[in-house]
C-alpha cells in the first residue's frame, strides 16, 4: 500500500466506501515481508493517516507482529548499520523498519541496498511503497516510475502510481483515471483498478463512467464494498 474518502453523500458517498477500498488496496500492496516483530504493538503509530479507524497496518498483520522477539529486531538492525555493504542486511534491517512502521528509517536503508544492487527491482518497489505509506505521495510516484521503466507490465504497482495522483494535495484525478485505465489494458476485470477507478469517476463527479466502471465492478465481484454501497443509494 492507505487510500482516501469514499461514499455517502459526496462526504457521505466519499465516507462510505472507504472502509471496503481501504482494504482491498492494503490486500493490493505489492511489499514480500521476510521477518517478524514482537513486542511492538503498542508503540506503533497510525501509519497513512487516509487509513479509517481500526484498519490493520499496511504491509503487515496482526499476528506478524507477536512472534518474533524484541532482540531479534535490534540485532538485525545493528548488524545492517555494521554491515553497510551487505545488501541483504540492509533490505531484512528495511523491511523491520516498514512493518513497525517507521518509514524514514526503512527508505534509508532501501536507499542503501538500491545503491548496492542497482539493478535490483524490489528495493525500488519497496521505496515507493514506503513513501506511499508516509503519505509523500510525489516520492512514490518517482520510485513507482522507476520500476515501472523495468517492469512496465506490474498491474499492481501502476495502480499504486494512480493512487499517488488520486490521494495527494490536490488531487489529479484525470492522471490517476489514465494510469488505472493502463492497468486495465493489462488485466480488464482487475478488481482493485476498478474499484480505484470508479472511485476517481466518482470524485470527479463523472456519473455516466462511474456506473459503466461499477457494472463492470460487479461482474468482476458483486459483492465489492463500492457495488455494494452503489446498490444501497
């Protein structure tokens, strides 16, 4: 993943969906978690404030977080800042780093290991989704259009990038509707992009291509939150 205001009025219309897209997209994020973390549970903080109450942090779960010990977590992060030429302890110290949440400290040590294998795709991925999460939406972009210059065809990264346009201040929603319309000449009953997308059409207050969006939401899946809250207006 971290998304924005959905249904139920325009407030409420955009307030409604929310809780159904917020999901869907967190279940769409593109990060591989390798380690887990214990202990912290407490001590981490909301992570995209678009998240509505309650929801699970991004890139990780509830259970992720009460297995592995305290210890194991501080040494794997000191041992990156020993090692700073070892690229996989800078990526295990990284992903630490993102599932507690800490996103400034896991883009430094992404940064590293993309300077220590730079043409490796996942630390790329990985800076884009870190800034996502910490809602600097432009620094997602640059790093989401990195990779996508490698891997043009990653449905779900090119959605990512149009949630950039559609989530930061101000909004281009007519960008975020090009790169959703992109990932769905890749894949065209691809269930996030279309719910991201009728959602855009929806914001842009563009009735007749949000209804086409959301019919083709519900073949795709009938009981999407958006289809559902469609049906309940």
């Amino acid at each position: 993943m971290s998304k924005d205001k959905l249904f139920i009025g325009i407030a409420g219309v955009v307030l409604g969906f929310i809780i159904g897209f917020m999901f869907a997209n967190s279940v769409n994020r593109t990060v591989s978690e390798n380690q887990q973390i214990s202990g912290l549970s407490n001590s981490i903080p909301a992570s995209n404030s678009n998240l509505p109450p309650d929801h699970p942090p991004i890139g990780t779960t509830a259970d992720s977080l009460q297995t592995a010990p305290l210890p194991q977590v501080t040494e794997a992060i000191e041992k990156a800042k020993q090692q700073p030429e070892s690229f996989e302890a800078q990526m295990t110290a990284a992903d630490l780093y993102y599932q507690i949440q800490r996103f400034e400290d896991a883009v430094k040590f992404y940064l590293n290991a993309s300077r220590l294998r730079p043409n490796e795709l996942e630390p790329v991925i990985k800076l884009g989704n870190a800034y996502f999460d910490s809602e600097q939406y432009e620094e997602a972009e640059k790093w989401y259009l990195a990779a996508l210059k490698r891997t043009p065809d990653d449905i779900n990264v090119r959605t990512d990038l149009g949630l950039t346009f559609f989530l930061r201040t101000p909004r281009d929603i007519d960008r975020a509707i090009k790169e959703y319309q992109s990932s769905l000449q890749l894949v065209p009953d691809h269930e996030i992009t279309l719910q991201n997308l009728a959602l855009a059409y929806l914001e842009k207050n563009d009735k007749e291509n949000e209804q086409k969006t959301i019919e083709r939401l519900r073949v795709t899946n009938p009981n999407n939150p958006v289809v559902l809250k469609n049906e309940g207006k």
